[in-house]
C-alpha cells in the first residue's frame, strides 16, 4: 500500500512537471497589460486526480446580472490594489470559491481573450492540492465542479455555435456539453471559457483535437497572438469608425 501510495505521488508529479514545462514555454507574462481595454482575470486552476490532469470551475449564481447560471472559471475585473493580473485572479478566486492564494502554484499568465463587454480578459493557470474543498460564495457562485483537461481536445459532446463578435463580424465559438456522471447533472462550457479551455488543453497535450480550431498547431502561441491582435484591431477599427 505504501509503494501504491509513493508511486501514485511519482506519478503525480510527473504529470505536474511535463504541464509546467510546457505551459511556461507560453507564458506572455505582462506582454499585452498595456492593451488600453479595460483588464478583467481568470483562474485556470489545475489538479491532479487518478493521474490524470483536471480544471476547476464555477457555475455563475443565478441572480447574478451578466451571464447568470453561466459555466466560467473564478475571476473577474481587475481592482486598483491589485499588483497585476495574478493578484486580480488570485483575489477572485478566493472570493468566490475560497481558494486561499498561498495554496495555489501560480504558473503563468496565457494569451488573453477579449470579452463580450470587451474587457482583456488574462487566464492565470495554477495547479491546486486534488484535496481542495471549495466553499462557493452563494453571491457569485451556484456549484464548483472539475473536468478532466483531455475533454477539451476529445470531447463526447461536442457542438460549434455562431456568434458575433463585437466588431460585427459573424464567428462561432466552442461548446462542450459534460455530464458529470457522479453528480448526475450537465454541463454546457462555451465562449471564453471553452476557448480558454481548449487551448490550455492543446498546450498541454501537444495533440490535434477531435474537432476545428482557429490556431495553427505547429505555431500555437504566435496563431494565438495573432488571433488577438486581429480582434483588437477589429474592435480598434470599429471604435473609430463610431466616432
């Protein structure tokens, strides 16, 4: 029982240093803070469970005014004590589901995303102890669950939904349906945070997914740059053509 038991935390281990490694190849660090769009973070919190990497996320409490019952990780605007985009992430993680920040291994800071209020949005990705308890504040928070990372790249139930971005130009976005088979309940994850999902998982697995996505594989973080700098543009564009 005692080599089950160290070989398991061998395993563990392992698991954590093949993700780090390759997730601080795609650190962006502070590379984008100055975008002049308002700031907004989330945490990608990662644990390990039977070996096998998970995420953390949160199901938005219902009377809640932007996106209520929504499926998204914890996070939100950015405040002006706040150092960086870490301590933003850091700070609303503990608000919402209790995570203290000395127990998170903060890792790195991903391409963000831009929001459909237009916020510049950074994903933080942390691992977390596989024994976290979290104690969702019900203001924000109706349910925490965990998916295993592979999901985002083989998905069971997959679909893409079209959407408009807010530049005005039609695009479609991921959506993932998982049913939590313990819980009995389903989970639908899309927009941002299926974007940042999958590409956390693409990261990681360095694996072509079972479905389309807007990156070139071979040159991941520069695609995704790009991808962001183009919709900024977009929005640039159509700020000044408002004027």
């Amino acid at each position: 029982w005692v080599s089950r038991r160290s070989s398991l935390f061998a395993s563990r281990k392992s698991v954590k240093e093949k993700a780090r490694l390759r997730l601080r190849a795609f650190d962006v660090g502070d590379k984008f803070s100055r975008l002049p769009l308002a700031k907004a973070s989330v945490l990608l919190p990662l644990l390990v469970r039977e070996g096998r990497l998970h995420l953390l996320l949160t199901v938005r409490a219902m009377q809640l005014r932007r996106s209520p019952g929504e499926v998204c990780f914890p996070g939100g605007k950015s405040e002006a004590t706040d150092k960086d985009e870490i301590d933003t992430a850091l700070r609303e993680a503990k608000e919402e589901v209790g995570l203290q920040p000395e127990k998170v291994e903060v890792i790195c800071r991903l391409v963000p995303g831009i929001d459909k209020m237009n916020h510049l949005v950074t994903p933080v990705v942390g691992f977390i102890e596989d024994t976290f308890q979290a104690t969702p504040n019900p203001d924000e928070v109706s349910d925490v669950f965990v998916v295993p990372l592979e999901y985002f790249i083989k998905p069971l139930n997959y679909k893409t939904l079209p959407y408009k971005t807010s530049s005005g130009y039609l695009s479609w976005m991921h959506c993932f349906i998982y049913d939590d088979q313990v819980r009995k309940t389903s989970f639908k994850i899309w927009g941002l945070t299926a974007h940042f999902a999958v590409f956390l998982a693409l990261i990681i697995f360095g694996k072509r997914p079972t479905f389309e996505v807007d990156y070139d594989l071979d040159n991941l973080i520069s695609s995704a740059e790009n991808n962001l700098m183009n919709l900024y543009a977009s929005l640039y564009e159509r700020k000044k053509s408002n004027l």
